[in-house]
C-alpha cells in the first residue's frame, strides 16, 4: 500500500470495505466463539469472556448453565458456588457478583428476559458496550460492532482509524461500513486476529490483507514461509 499521499477519507472508506469483502471470501465460517444457546446464555459467556480467551469461558460454561439455568437462578446464586465454577476465567469474584446483581435486574425488570435495546443492556451491572454489541448482534441479529483488542489492534495496523478509545472506534469504523456488515466484519477481524495479524509477530507474508496494510512487514514478516509458520489454527 502506497503512504505517499494522505489518504481521503472516501479512499479510506472503499478500503475498509473493500478489506471485509476479502476478509468474507478467506473467513466465509466467521461466527462468535462463544457457545450458548439463548441470550442469557451468552450475556453470561461475554461477561466471562473479559480478559479471559473464549476457549477457556466454553470449557467453563457447560457446567455452570446446567447449574444456573435462568436469570432467576443467578439472582439466588451462593457467592462462593458461583465463584468456584468461574475461577478458571479471572477476576471471579467480580464477575460472579456481576452475574448474579445482573441476574437480580433481570429477574425483576424485565422477567427474566435479556433486553433487546443498547440503552437497557449497558445498564446491568457487568455489561459495557462491547458485551451488548455482542449480544444485539449474536443473540437478536441487531447490527453491532463490537470492539475487543483483535479489532481495535487490526483496524489501527490497518490505518483505518487512529483511536484507542473503544466507543471511538466503533463510531469511526461503522460510518464507513454498511450497517447489516457491522456484526460480521467485527467477526472477521477477530477471526483474522487470532489465525493471522497477531499482536507480537504478524503473518504478513500470507495475509489477504497485505497489499491494503500500511503495517506490512513491519507488524510481522513479508517472506511467505516464515510468515506461514506464524499461522494459527
């Protein structure tokens, strides 16, 4: 990619959407990580998932929705039960008496139910903006774009923005994609974050993205085979 001249923000936006439409062709499965099978379920997973790999939260969680099957559940929850079944994912102290103070508003407001709207969902206790992008997206099909540390990391790699704060992000890239792509194009970039543009060492010599990347060769090597021993399942 040539940085020979600053780049317009109409250039910047054909790009960006440009990069999902490459990021769809090499990640045509990109889906969220975390398993759950309704809403609550996955306000749960999210919540675990801060500073915790989803693989972990999925090796935790089949245990712990067969014991707090409803929101009523968590609401009633032993502090030290909760917090032994969640310990493996960190901070469970914090994340426990989130759930169950999340399981009590929940219990009482709205039935039981996960709330459908951003305004309601930010307002349990637990629940940041991230989390209730990912349930609006993955749990009701509501376009969100969740910003965790593979998106934020790729779109700056990527000079698609220059912001660090979350929410800035977030605004920033969704005014340059097309709303029903917000969900997945933040799937994509996880996905390609995890497999490809890792954050110590990228695959630069394989990605589909390289000739779009002003980080190139500097985030990771260009050679093919070097770079393809970066590669990650």
């Amino acid at each position: 990619m040539s940085a020979s001249k600053p780049e317009t923000p109409l250039a910047r936006t054909r790009r960006t959407r440009r990069i999902n439409r490459l990021l769809a062709e090499e990640y045509p499965d990109a889906h969220c990580e975390l398993n759950f099978t309704n809403p609550l379920e996955l306000l749960v997973a999210t919540v675990l998932s801060a500073q915790c790999t989803d693989r972990r939260v999925n090796q935790v969680t089949p245990a712990l929705f067969a014991a707090y099957p409803d929101a009523a559940a968590y609401a009633g929850a032993s502090p030290a039960a909760l917090e032994a079944l969640i310990r493996p994912t960190g901070f469970f102290r914090n994340k426990a008496s989130n759930l169950i103070r999340a399981g009590a508003v929940l219990t009482e407001r709205y039935g039981g139910e996960v709330p459908r709207t951003m305004e309601e969902l930010v307002a349990l206790p637990g629940v940041g903006r991230k989390t209730a992008n990912v349930i609006l997206g993955n749990a009701f099909g509501v376009p969100g774009f969740p910003v965790d540390t593979h998106v934020g990391r790729l779109v700056r790699r990527l000079g698609l923005t220059e912001q660090t704060d979350p929410v800035a992000v977030e605004r920033e890239i969704t005014a340059m994609v097309e709303k029903k792509e917000w969900t997945m194009f933040s799937h994509r970039l996880i996905f390609h974050g995890r497999r490809v543009c890792h954050s110590r060492r990228a695959a630069c010599g394989v990605c589909v993205l390289a000739r779009l990347c002003p980080s190139a060769g500097t985030a990771g090597p260009l050679d093919v085979a070097d770079a393809g021993k970066l590669v990650t399942a």
